[in-house]
C-alpha cells in the first residue's frame, strides 16, 4: 500500500478525532475570512450574508477548540496523576512560549491583523492552576467569568476613569481579553473531559450550544432593542466612546465628576448586552460561545459518515499553527508592509490553497511544521532536570 492510500486510510482514524480537526480546519478558515473577506451584515433570510458570521465566532471557536486540545494532551476524561503534573506544566510553558514567539514573529510582518497567537500562547500557562479541574469545576470556572467578568471589568475600569497601559491592554482589555477568553478555554477543557469521542457527548453538546446561542443572541436583541448593547463592532466592552474625551481629574475634589462622565451603570449594562464581535461582553460570550459548541458537535457527528470528503478540512484542522501562520504571512506578501485589501477572490484562494498544501503535507510528512517546532519546545522544557 502506497504512502498516499495509506494516509486516506489512517488519518483521521481513533485515537485522533477527526471531528476536532474538521472543527478546527474552520476555524482557520473563518478567521482567514474574517480578516481578508467581504460581508455584509447578516440576515436570517439572506443565505448570501452569511459570511458574516466569521467574524469574531471563528476566533472563539479556535479557543474553544484549545481548551479541549488541552483536556485531551493532559488525560482525556482522566484526570491527569498529581505525579504527571510537574512535567505537564512544564510541558506547556514550553509550548505556549513557542507558540507566543511565533504570535511575535507574525505581529513583526506588521499586517492589521489582530494575530490570536500571542493569546493562545498565554493560555497554554494560564490553564496550569486549573489542569486537575473536574467538568463541573471547569464548567463553573467558565460560567463566572461568562456572567461576572465582563460587568466586573466593565465596573472596575470605570471606577478607575478607563486606565490604559500595556499590560492592561493586552491581558484585559485588547481584542483578545484573557478573563474573556479563558471562559471558552474551560468550556473546551471541559468538553474534552466529557469523553469527546462518544455520539452521546456530541448530541448533548449541540444543544447546549443551541441553547446558548439563542440565551446570548437573545440577550444582546433586547440590550439592542433598549439601546443599550449597540455599539462598535470590533471593539471591547469599555472601549469607543465610553471614556474618549475624560478629561482626567487634577486631584481627588474631581474624581466625582470624572466618575460621572465615565457612567459606571452604563458601562455595566453595555458589558452584559453588548453581542458585537470581539466586545466581550457576556452576551456575545454565551451567543458565540454556544455556537462555536454547536459547531463543533456538527463536526463531531457529521465526521463519521463524512470521513471521506471532509479529510482535507481535517488534514488542515491537524496543522493550525502553520495554516494560519502561511494566511498571515500571505497577507503580508501580497499587501505589503502595512497594506490590507478586502478581497473575497482572496480569501477563496487561500482556502483552496492551504486545504491543497496541507493535506499534500499531511499525506507525505505527517505533523505540520510549526506543529513539530512547538512539540519539540514543548519537550526541552519538560526534560529540564528538577532539583
């Protein structure tokens, strides 16, 4: 049997879950979309908008989808041994410093694109504390920082007249806040702890997703409907005009007007109502949360009588960190240093592309090469000897 048959063969087969990879396959498409497509808003009875729907869900589904990679690399729906812990963290700060590294590298090519990598990086050390968590504990995790973290982030900026600094912005309030994204990591966590594999974890994860996304699309319909979940669509809960021209106080005799312009109550009710993509707030956490669920629960069940036609998508799903890295660094050759083009022809090719060149490398070289640089730094540093 040749390499080729082989491949068609294997791949995809247990241990691997083919679904995960077919669900992250679209994830990478859809941020590639999200970035260089063109939509228009999106309406239910408009099949032709519905692209829109890559925005902000695609990144979501890919932290969703890193939670449960997590679950899996670290015991599956056991527990990992207390033993097995030391070596598992040390194996993830090596792959989060990896992958962080790459995050920087892509971010140096200075596209406007917003790279997720530096946060998923992150994520891979931020998930350490909580490695032994339990579903449940996972999935209270996740609910708190789904219903409290952003009204509480909201609450505290205000009282603080919007503080900006750089470690501020990166870890709580950029286009990837890590209390927002940590809340679809410990969902995924804890789905990949739910025994993933089986039909009856699919089937009851489609509709909790469901539920989800009616609960947080239903939430941010009626913020909308108030007037009080609108706003910029690429920003997060405390940014556009809540504190654009405060001017800050002189001293304390100040703060009560300063604190009244910020209008603390309003920046809590916009964190809870707002759904825009990449606001954060608590509606567009359980809208786009629940629907990145039930995508991957499609994945899940459709990737057993579809195993054939949906290989290159999971081929693609197999090697993330590459895919998007050769998108990112195709947008940098073909825009220029800083250029950007929204181009649907664009994004057509680099879908088409990349399910050609990853599935190629999959059959003939296995795991992706970024895959295997991460691996091996995820290795150096667990065999670093412990004193």
């Amino acid at each position: 049997m040749t390499r080729a048959l082989r491949w068609f063969h294997e791949f995809g087969r247990p241990p691997r879950i083919l679904g995960l990879d077919v669900a992250r396959g679209l994830a990478i498409l859809g941020m590639a979309g999200a970035h260089i497509g063109e939509t228009e808003p999106f309406e239910w009875l408009d099949p032709s908008t519905w692209t829109d729907l890559v925005h902000g869900r695609s990144s979501i589904l890919f932290a969703v989808l890193a939670g449960v990679s997590i679950a899996l690399m670290t015991g599956r729906s056991a527990l990992p041994e207390r033993e097995r812990i030391p070596g598992i963290r040390l194996n993830l700060i090596g792959r989060g410093a990896v992958i962080f590294v790459i995050g920087l590298a892509l971010e140096m090519l200075n596209t406007p694109i917003a790279v997720i990598l530096t946060l998923y990086g992150l994520l891979y050390v931020a998930v350490i504390p909580v490695l032994r968590g339990r579903p449940w504990q996972l999935l209270t995790g996740a609910a708190v920082l789904a219903l409290v973290g952003p009204a509480l982030l909201a609450l505290l900026s205000a009282v603080a007249l919007n503080p900006y600094g750089s470690g501020i912005g990166f870890v709580l309030y950029g286009s990837y806040p890590l209390t927002v994204w940590m809340a679809f990591v410990l969902g995924g966590m804890a789905l990949g702890r739910l025994r993933v594999d089986q039909v009856r974890t699919a089937v009851v994860a489609l509709a909790v997703g469901v539920v989800l996304a009616v609960v947080g699309y239903g939430l941010g319909g009626i913020g909308q409907a108030a007037g009080v979940g609108g706003g910029s669509g690429s920003s997060s809960i405390i940014d556009g005009d809540i504190g654009g021209d405060l001017i800050p106080p002189s001293g304390w005799e100040d703060y009560p007007q300063a604190l009244a312009a910020v209008d603390p109550l309003g920046a809590v009710l916009r964190a809870v109502f707002v759904v825009e993509p990449h606001s954060g707030g608590t509606a567009e956490i359980l809208g786009s949360g629940g629907f990145a669920l039930a995508v991957v629960a499609l994945c899940l069940l459709l990737s057993r009588p579809l195993r054939w036609p949906l290989l290159p998508l999971g081929a693609l799903g197999s090697m993330p960190l590459t895919a998007y890295s050769a998108h990112v660094l195709s947008v940098a050759l073909v825009g220029g240093p800083g250029g950007f083009f929204s181009n649907n022809g664009f994004w057509a090719a680099t879908a088409v592309g990349l399910l050609i060149a990853t599935t190629l490398w999959s059959m003939f070289f296995g795991r992706g090469p970024l895959e295997r640089l991460v691996g091996r730094g995820a290795a150096a540093m667990a065999a670093v000897p412990r004193r």
